[in-house]
C-alpha cells in the first residue's frame, strides 16, 4: 500500500524527480562552460552523493538478495532454471553489443588520420590476464563482512545466495532472521528515498566538475570516437525497445518509468549508484521481489552490454591508431576475448581498463595506450554505465516474461 502512495505522489508532481535531475543536468553543464573555476570546486558535492548512495548498495544487496533466495528456495529447480537463463541472456546480450562495437569501427574508422598522444595514465600493476583460479577462488569470501565492507559484490551476492538457502532449509526457526532483513530492506529503501531526493543538486555539481575539469577541448579533440560509441549505444537501445514490444511491455512508458536510474547513470557513470532506485522502480511497477532481488544485483555484476561495446570499439579504434590491421582473425580475437573477459573481471576494481588491458595484450599492443582515451573515458562511461542500467532492466523483465512464470506470486507490469 506504501509503495502505491509514494507512486501516486510522483504522479501527482508537477515537477517528478527525473525532470529536476534534467534540469540539474543542464545547470551543470552551464556551471561547467561558463564559470569553470566555480565549477572545480562542487566535486565533494557529487562525491558526497555518490558516497551516501554507495553505503546502502551492500546492506541492500545482502538483505535483498538473501529474502529472495529463502523465497525462492523451496523450489531449487525454478532458482536454478532462472540462473541458467539468467546467463544465457547475459551472454547473447553481451556478444550482440561486441559486433555491433566492431562493426561501427569497420564503418566509421574514428581513428583514421588521427593524431594521438596520451592524456591520461595507466594505473600502476594493472592486470593484462585474467586469472580463473583466482577468480572462482575469490568468489567465496574469508570473511564475508570484511567482503561487505571492500565493496566486493560477488562474494557478497555468493554469502547471501547460500545464506538464503540456509534460511529456506531451516522452516521456522528462520522466521526471525527474515523479519529483521524485510526489517533491513525497509529501512534501506526509505534511506534511498530521501538521498536520492538531493539528486538534482548533485547531478550540476558532477556534471559542472566534469566539464570544467576536463575540458569541452577534449571532447571535440576525440569527438569521432565518442559520437562512434553513442551511435552504437544508440543502436543498443532501439534493440532493446524492441524486445520490450516482445515481451508485450510499451518502451516509452519503460523508459519513463526507469527515468531516475537511467540519468543517475548517465551522470554519475555509477551503476552501483542506480541499483537501489532501480530495484524500488520495479517493485512498484508490480515485479516479484524476490525475482528483483535475484535478478538486478547478477545483471549489475555480468550484464555490462554497454560496457562490452566499448571496449570492442575502444580496442579497434587502438589497434588501427597503432596501424594493426584488423584481420578477420584479429577481430575474431576481440570478439571471443571480450566476452570472456568481459565476465571474468566483473569482480575486478577498474574492470572495464582490465578488460581493455587483457585485449591489448591479446592483440601484441602495449598496454600503455589505454593511456591515449583514459582521457575521455568519462564521456564514454555517461553512455555506456546507462546502456548497462537498461539492459538489465531488460533483462529482469524478460526473465519475468519467459522464465519466471513458476513464481507463485501475482504479477502486472504497471509501466504506465
């Protein structure tokens, strides 16, 4: 009843959250353009949002997550079914976004007749291969506070999902630990609530820091690959608004209904930023929670589409700077090592330059050139951190649509 309160409040608003955050969108680009000294001096305000949001992400997920998985776990064969489609999609949805990324460079060439120099560094130690042993080791935590508190959400996600399969299997006595987590989940969507009600503010002091730090030059400088990537972006999400019409969902009301998480990302270039506001969003449109809890927090750590066609495009656009010519082989190389790499670091700080320096490595380039587009990389992420957001809202809606059916729990998409 609470949550049809609160979204009848919002509809009621002349003034909706996601119209205040567009204007604080346009604010900040006009701090940024006109008063940049002024500008450089928001940043603690940005990071003081992005900060407040952060330190509800791994209290959400961990009670979340659990509630859903005890929920979930008298049928093991549902739970196990959805994993499995889960990552089916996450794969087809990654390897489509990878050739679309090298097919706009194969059209475009944005790096043909450019001169480039570095404009950023490369992090000290960055890792050039993933390493699977550590990877699958390091999916189960020593400590599973001490993983809550470094942010790590795998071995989170791997606690919390035995967690909640322990809960399920012990009947009764479980009661009381569940009525505090549903106590937990409360309180943390309430804590979302009111943070993100300063998001408009934040948003024009991210958005004035960013362009008076960096620099309109520097955007016009590497403008072809930047408008390369949000024409593949763009392809992305007609893609995706198809599939919503598949899955009998109308894409302009999805959009505006998931407004709030998409231009948080765009802003902030944080997914996890997104993901309390996101799961709330879908919970109020009437999706299961238990299938919210299963299936955003997996897409935020595996499902990166718009990440993977980057590093494909970004990856091309470095090898025809270096004069690799890009060989059916070599673009074959890209292809299969993005999609691998792509999941195998999504447990990794600085993923996506991981990913990128195992591709370089893979293609005989010198993992120093990540250093020419670090640069930009910021006006890359806006696009690429939102493409992620609505893919996963894709992807918990077609998983409600085609895999999710078994869940005894009433269920209307309300994206009016």
């Amino acid at each position: 009843m609470e949550a049809v309160v609160v979204g009848a409040a919002k509809e009621k608003s002349k003034f909706p959250l996601w119209i205040q955050i567009f204007i604080g969108l346009f604010v900040g680009i006009a701090v940024g353009l006109l008063w940049p000294d002024f500008g450089k001096t928001l940043q603690p305000i940005g990071t003081a949002f992005i900060k407040a949001i952060k330190m509800l992400v791994m209290p959400l997920v961990f009670s979340a997550v659990t509630l859903g998985i005890y929920r979930m776990g008298s049928d093991l064969k549902q739970l196990g079914r959805l994993g499995l489609m889960a990552f089916g999609w996450f794969y087809l949805a990654t390897g489509i976004a990878i050739v679309i990324g090298i097919s706009l460079n194969e059209i475009f060439h944005p790096a043909a007749g450019l001169t480039l120099a570095a404009t950023g560094a490369v992090p000290q130690n960055l890792a050039t291969s993933v390493n699977w042993t550590n990877f699958f080791l390091d999916i189960i935590p020593d400590n599973f506070l001490f993983a809550m508190a470094n942010q790590k959400i795998i071995p989170t996600l791997f606690f919390s999902i035995c967690f909640g399969l322990s809960l399920a299997k012990a009947g009764d006595a479980a009661k009381p630990v569940t009525n505090f987590l549903e106590g937990v989940l409360s309180a943390m969507f309430k804590m979302t609530a009111g943070i993100i009600h300063t998001a408009p503010l934040a948003v024009a002091a991210i958005i004035a820091w960013v362009l008076a730090s960096q620099g309109i030059k520097l955007l016009i400088a590497m403008a072809k690959l930047v408008g390369t990537l949000y024409i593949g972006l763009i392809v992305v999400a007609v893609i995706f608004c198809v599939l919503l019409m598949l899955i009998g969902v109308p894409p302009l009301k999805t959009v505006k209904k998931i407004a709030e998480p998409l231009l948080l990302a765009f802003t902030t270039a944080s997914s996890e930023v997104t993901l309390p506001v996101h799961m709330k969003i879908l919970e109020e449109a009437g999706m299961p929670r238990r299938l919210v809890a299963f299936i955003l927090p997996l897409g935020y750590s595996f499902n990166l589409d718009g990440a993977a066609l980057y590093q494909a495009l970004a990856t091309c656009f470095l090898a025809e700077a270096y004069h690799i010519e890009l060989t059916l082989p070599a673009l074959l190389t890209i292809l299969v090592t993005t999609l691998v790499a792509n999941k195998g670091t999504a447990n990794v700080p600085g993923a996506s330059l991981v990913v990128m320096a195992v591709l370089l490595s893979s293609l005989g380039l010198p993992v120093d050139a990540i250093a020419i587009i670090a640069g930009i990389d910021r006006f890359g992420d806006m696009g690429r951190t939102t493409i992620n957001v609505f893919g996963n809202t894709i992807a918990a809606l077609g998983l409600w649509k085609w895999g999710g059916k078994g869940i005894s729990e009433d269920f209307d998409v309300k994206m009016a």
